[in-house]
C-alpha cells in the first residue's frame, strides 16, 4: 500500500510513515523549545530593573577659594576640573595637583572642560577665549599649549564636547546674528568657527548660559546645543556640525536669566532639558521637558512640581534612559520614571554633575568638588 502525506512523499509501509511523522514531530518539538526560548529571553531582557535611590552620600574630595562649573571624570577616584581665577588641576583621590593661568594680566576663567584619550582641553568663557590643550600621562600633566583664540566684545564661551578623540564642538553667546560654534577634527589641535551661513539665526536676547558646561549634549554624530534669555530653543545638528536646525521648547523663557541651563541625552531620541529662571529658582512651572524624537518636540514632566531651577542634569548610564539626577544651588533631586517625579536626595548645592557608573558621580560647586555616591 502506498502512503501519500500532503508534503507530497510516499511511503511504501507504515514503518516509513511513522519514521517521518516521528521526525517531523521531534522538529515541532524543537522548533517550540527554540521559539519559548527566544519569547522567555526577550520576556528577560525587558524584565524590571528599575529601582529607587533613596539618599546620597557626599564626600568633599576638594576645597578651595574658587567657583567651579567644569569638570571630567576619568574614574571613581579621579577628577579633572576648570574653575575661576584661572584654577585648573587633578584630584587624584583627594590629592590635588594644582595650577593657576594668566593671560596677559589677568587671570581666565574657565567654565567648559573636555577630554579625549591624549588631552584635556579648557576654554576660558570670556573676552579673550582661549582654549589650551593639557596632554598627560595617566594622571599626570605633561605639557599645555594654547590652541585656539578668539578675541572680540561680545565673545563668551559656555561649553564643550568631543565625539571621539578628534572630532569636538565648543558653544558660546551669538557675536553676530548666530550662536559661535568652533569645530576640530584634528583631535582638538586646530579650531574653526562656523559661519552663520550655516547655522540658525537667533532671535535678540537669546543667546547660553555657562552654567555647568551642558549646554550640549552629543551621541553618536548628532549633537544638540540648547539656549535661553527671551527664547529657549534647540539647536540641532545630525552631522557633527554640518547642518543644522533649530526646534521650539515649551520652557520659560522671556528674560534675561530664563531659559534651558542643561542638556542631555541617553540615545538618539530620549532627552531631557532642565534650567528655569535664576532670578527664581523656586519657581518649579515650565522648567523641565523630555523628548522622545530626538528633540523635534518635547513635553513638560513634573510641570508645578519639584524641583524648580537646576542648572545640570544627566541621565543615570546603563538605567534604559529611566532614572535622572539634576544638580543646582538649591540641591539634588533625583527621578526614576524619566522625569514625572522627583526626590530630593539632598539640600546641598552644586553646578555641575557628571556620572562615572550608574552609582558614583562627581560633582563641583562653589569652593568645592564632591564625589557622590548613590544609595537605594
């Protein structure tokens, strides 16, 4: 007797059939196993982890007579840091290695830090602008050289950053119709402003605050530079500096000390913007917003709630984008739902916060810089 399944094969006995409806039954069995186990793992892979930082240890790891709003980790134990008075240096540890710039007669100060794997670089905020680059060894500082000069009444630069350890974009006020932009792509040896025929006009009176040196935030080759005064806006570019455009914020703006003091983003399309107004700082309405397109629109969170002014925020690292810190005069405030709500972690006052892991930050203040550790 010939035995004919719908795969079309035929089978001469029952011994036959039976052998392939076996085999076939074994593969199902297979192919079920394998499909519960990719459901289980993605069912894994998305499971909670969230958690909920209830306090915050402080610990001083230096003091001095001097206002510092820039600084960049290396690790747990090590901080480089740009201050006023011309103040820059180290802190290994508590062990600070310390040194004073003057320029001309007077003494720069300095509120934008960055660093890529062979140098550190410091620019002064005001008239003149200057950048040096300080290469090191490890911990230790072995040369500086001035690389970049810019002089002009209304200079004044606020921040910077690197894409990688050639590419990297500083930010100041507008001298002419436009924000100043300075790119190098040559590991930060040479700098070059970009015209205004590229980049989006400003509006009068708006133009950055050099609060905590997070007036821009980058990932991968984009990067968003953020403004205040009479108009709070961000500016965009997908190309490291290439093109660029420019999208509205529903944050208080219309006076001289309004506006957007922070920036920052976990990927490509989830950011948060934080500031306020200076003038006060209490004042919790239209001062914080989340975007989950990239910056093309963005939504106010805890809009009347706490906290009020903050002038750097920055997501947590490896928490899915979820949990938030923001630093200011007024203290420490720390959300674990993207923004929505906020705990106050400590009353102590900071500028600038920047994270080492998801458990230690360090961060600076006026006469002082901090190392944080996070606590559930």
């Amino acid at each position: 007797m010939l035995y004919l399944i719908s795969s079309g094969q035929r089978y001469h006995n029952l011994k036959e059939l039976f052998l392939y409806l076996s085999k076939i039954t074994a593969m199902r069995l297979c192919f079920v196993v394998i499909i519960s186990f990719i459901v289980y793992s993605c069912v894994d892979d998305k499971k909670d982890t969230s958690r909920s930082i209830s306090n915050v240890e402080i610990e001083i790891v230096h003091s001095d007579s001097v206002s510092i709003r820039a600084i960049q980790p290396v690790d747990a134990n090590g901080v480089w840091f740009a201050g006023s008075n011309g103040k820059i240096g180290f802190v290994d540890g508590k062990n600070p290695k310390l040194a004073t710039i003057q320029f001309a007669d007077s003494l720069l100060s300095f509120r934008a830090i960055a660093k890529t794997d062979k140098a550190v670089f410091i620019l002064s905020i005001s008239n003149p602008a200057v950048i040096y680059k300080i290469g090191f060894n490890e911990k230790e500082a072995t040369s500086m050289e001035e690389v970049y000069y810019e002089e002009g009444e209304k200079v004044f630069y606020d921040a910077m950053k690197f894409w990688n350890n050639l590419e990297g974009i500083a930010m100041g006020d507008p001298t002419n119709d436009c924000l100043s932009v300075i790119i190098t792509k040559d590991g930060g040896n040479s700098w070059e402003k970009v015209s205004c025929d590229v980049l989006p006009k400003v509006e009068k009176g708006e133009a950055a605050f050099a609060a905590s040196n997070s007036n821009i935030a980058i990932f991968e080759d984009k990067v968003w530079m953020v403004s205040g005064g009479m108009r709070a806006r961000v500016f965009f570019s997908p190309d490291k500096g290439k093109s660029w455009k420019v999208f509205n914020t529903p944050i208080v703006e219309g006076g001289a000390m309004t506006g957007i003091y922070s920036v920052d983003f976990y990927d490509d399309n989830t950011g948060i913007l934080f500031g306020g107004d200076w003038n006060n700082k209490e004042n919790n309405f239209s001062n914080k917003a989340l975007t989950t397109d990239g910056g093309k629109t963005w939504q106010l969170v805890s809009d009347g709630k706490e906290p009020g002014y903050r002038s750097s925020v920055k997501f947590v690292p490896n928490r899915n984008g979820q949990e938030i810190v923001a630093v200011g005069s007024l203290g420490i405030s720390y959300s674990n739902d993207q923004g929505k709500n906020w705990r106050e972690l400590s009353k102590e006052g900071f500028f600038a916060i920047e994270f080492v892991n998801d458990s230690v930050a360090f961060a600076s203040g006026n006469n002082k810089i901090a190392k944080l550790t996070f606590k559930e």
